[in-house]
C-alpha cells in the first residue's frame, strides 16, 4: 500500500473539474418495499435534486419489491438507473437491471446502493435479500470488467457500520465527500485500487493508507468507467449499503454524493465518457518494413500505454520471420537482449500515459522473404493490467525481403565500335590543315 500516488493525466483532471454545477438527467429510480419508506424516499428525493428537478426522474419506488411481477421496461429517455435495496426484492427484477448493465440499447450509467449486512454478522448466517442482491451485482461486475480465477471480485458479507473513507489517489476522486457514514455493510474485495472509489471500513474509524492502482482492497464503493466494461456502454457504481441515506436527502454527504454521481454520469466531460481506463493499458505496435536482399535496416517497436497509470513492468518479445536476422554484432536499445537471430527481448519499463517507449531493432535481409510473412512483438510478464487490457498486448506488422537490384550495365566498345571510332578519327585527320601550308 505504499506505491506513489497515481493521478489524473493533466488533460483528463482538466475535464473532470469544468462544468461545475448540477447536472441534469433523465435518471429512473428504482427502488424495493421495505415497510419503513425512509430510504427509498431519500434516494428518489436526492437523485431528483442531483438530476435538475422530478421532471427529470422517472418514478420506480417498489417496483422491485418482492411480488412485483410486473416486467422493467427502461423509459426511452433514461441515462442514469438508481438502484436502493433494502427489504426483499423480487429476484426477477433486479435479474432485469442486471441485464440492462450487460446489454444496454444505448450509454447507461446504472448506480447500486444495496442494503449491506444485516444485525446478524457472525458467519455462516443466512444471506439478506441485499446481500444476495450485492453477490449478483458482483457477478455482473466480473463479467464486464473480465475478472476471473485469482482476479476475480468477491464479497465480505460481515462488515460492521462506521466511517468509510474515499480513496484519494482513485483518479475518480475529484469532487467526492471526504467519507460516507453508515451502518453495517458488504465490502466488495480484491478490489484493483483504481477501481475502489471508498475504502472498507476497520475498527477504529480511522483513515486507512490509500492504495495503488493495481493493489488489491476491500472497497466500500466502487466504480467503473464504461471505457473499462466490456459493452464499453455501462457506467457503474455500487456501493455495499444504502444506509449512507438515513440521514435523509438534504444531508451534506448525499447531496455532495448524488451530485457528482451525476456529473460523472452526464457531463461530456464526465469521467463515465472517458475513453481511457484507470489501470495500465500497454499497446505494442510495430511499423512495416520492406528491405532489399542484403540490405541492413530497423524494425521500429513502440510500446504505449493508454491507461491512466503507469504500468508495473513488464516485458515484450520481437519474432523475426525467415528471412530477417539481428546481427550478433548489432547494438540494441537499452534492456534488450538478443536471445536469437530471429528473437529479442526487451524489459519494459515504467511508461506513464503519453510517453511511449521506441525500441528500434537493427535487422539484416538474409533471404528473400515468403508472401504474407509478418513481425510479431507480445507484451508479457507482470504490468498491473487487469485481463480486459492485456487482449491488445500482442501485435504484428508485414516484412518483405525482395531480390536486390540488377546491377545496372556499364558500356563497352567491341570490336566493331573500335573500327567505327578509328574511322571516324582519320576522317578529322584528313581534313585538318597543317599550319603554314597553303593549296596550290
């Protein structure tokens, strides 16, 4: 938990700071039908003010009470779902929320606050309806930012309430309360740090160290660009409780938590249309190359990262087809290695966002190349990706190595050329006049 602080690259920090004020949405708030409507009034009321006015909110409270088996059918004009659980829900329902965030018909940002633990934290104990709630949502979050195995985002469903703390080196931090209140809760873990917007909880309400982007935490709220799902269309957030809202709609954490919520959510500038993903997102690409048999020349490697965080490190491979070689002689850019004639190794350092790492390789035409051989350079090794980026880690490029020029023909005079010349000369001897020596 001690790696530096990961930031906003300059630009994006920019775009997360314009357009203050209050965004205004169409947003849908759904919500169950707990007996004590405390709650859910509180998330309708607070995403109304957060959306510009009841206009702008389409009204869902209980339709995912338990019983309701009345089908979701999303409103043309909502962008923004708000979800409240507390109480049970009908499992049909929150199955269709669900698969609005897997298959959205268009841009959506969809926002769970799902009841957390209930009284009973002693485990094994049986599951609260938000708590199953809070492992599908999990499921879905899975799939959509690719984790699984050992990467995989799982549960604690044995939080106890206090004081969660926001992650202030999140690059989505900007503009967030400084910490949430609540009550009992799930904290989501093994949590990618860039993606953990509010720290779990710990026994002494007490700020705990701020984590960096690739480590690992239990989260009381996360959040996920659409640029890091896999649809690139849904904006999530969820948090592991709805108690945040006890205090009602006008209380200073939920307005300044609704509000940027919406922001995000909204503005063309917002961090839900950001096109970059927090964690690192290394790229390779190599530039064709085209030589003449025997020709020496450079394969150009370049390694970029498009992600908003260094990465950790790495490594990246270059294969050369027939035809190409390293020379042993040749002299490669720094932390390479000629493991072959035909392959190099190269470490891949910390490359921050917008700074790419060239590696020209020199290379040699040894032979006349086949139709439709290629370079392929493959990023490996430890780089703090999450398994969505690492599909672009591979790349290869066209080579061709062509016959060497003809070599172009010199002139010479054979032995008619010379008798034509010797002709020609003793013409211009005969009529040369002698100096002094006059006809006649």
């Amino acid at each position: 938990m001690t790696k530096p602080f990961f930031k906003l690259h300059a630009a994006a920090l920019a775009a997360l700071l314009c357009a203050a004020g209050t965004a205004q949405a169409k947003t849908w708030v759904l919500s169950t039908g707990e007996t004590n409507a405390t709650y859910r009034n509180a998330v309708y009321d607070a995403f109304a003010a957060a959306s510009g006015g009841g206009a702008n909110v389409v009204d869902g409270r209980a339709q995912l009470a338990a019983g309701n088996n009345t089908p979701l059918a999303l409103p043309a004009d909502v962008d923004v779902i708000a979800v409240g659980m507390l109480g049970p829900h009908e499992p049909a329902r929150v199955d269709e929320v669900l698969a609005l965030l897997a298959n959205p018909p268009r841009d959506l940002t969809v926002v769970f606050f799902s009841d957390g633990a209930a009284a009973n934290n002693t485990a094994p104990k049986p599951l609260s309806s938000g708590e199953i709630a809070n492992k599908k949502i999990l499921d879905a979050m899975n799939v959509q930012l690719g984790l699984g195995g050992g990467e995989a985002l799982g549960i604690n469903y044995v939080g106890l309430g206090g004081r969660y703390y926001l992650n202030t080196n999140s690059p989505f931090a900007q503009g967030f309360p400084e910490s949430l209140g609540g009550g009992d809760y799930d904290a989501y873990t093994n949590v990618p740090g860039a993606y953990a917007l509010y720290m779990a909880g710990n026994n002494g309400n007490t700020k705990p160290a701020m984590p960096g982007a690739t480590d690992k935490v239990e989260a009381y709220g996360l959040f996920a660009p659409r640029a890091a799902t896999q649809n690139q269309k849904t904006c999530v957030f969820a948090f592991g409780d709805i108690s945040p809202f006890s205090g009602g709609a006008a209380s200073p954490q939920i307005t300044g938590l609704t509000q940027r919520i919406m922001h995000m959510a909204t503005d063309p500038n917002g961090a839900c249309q950001s096109k970059t993903v927090a964690t690192p997102d290394l790229v390779p690409t190599v530039t064709p190359l085209s030589l003449s048999m025997g020709a020496a020349g450079a394969v150009q490697v370049q390694v970029s990262n498009n992600g908003l965080t260094p990465n950790i490190n790495g490594q990246i491979v270059i294969d050369l087809p027939a035809g190409l070689e390293v020379p042993a002689s040749a002299t490669l850019p720094p932390g390479c290695t000629r493991n072959s004639a035909a392959r190099v190794t190269c470490t891949v350092p910390i490359i921050p966002n917008g700074t790419p790492l060239s590696l020209p390789i020199p290379v040699q035409a040894t032979a006349i190349t086949a139709p439709g051989v290629q370079i392929s350079a493959a990023i490996s090794g430890n780089t703090g990706e999450l398994a969505p980026q690492q599909v672009n880690n591979t790349t290869m490029a066209p080579v061709a190595v062509t016959a060497a020029p003809a070599p172009v023909a010199v002139p010479t005079l054979d032995i008619w050329g010379l008798g034509a010349l010797a002709a020609l000369l003793g013409t211009a001897g005969l009529h040369r006049q002698r100096p002094g020596k006059r006809n006649g």
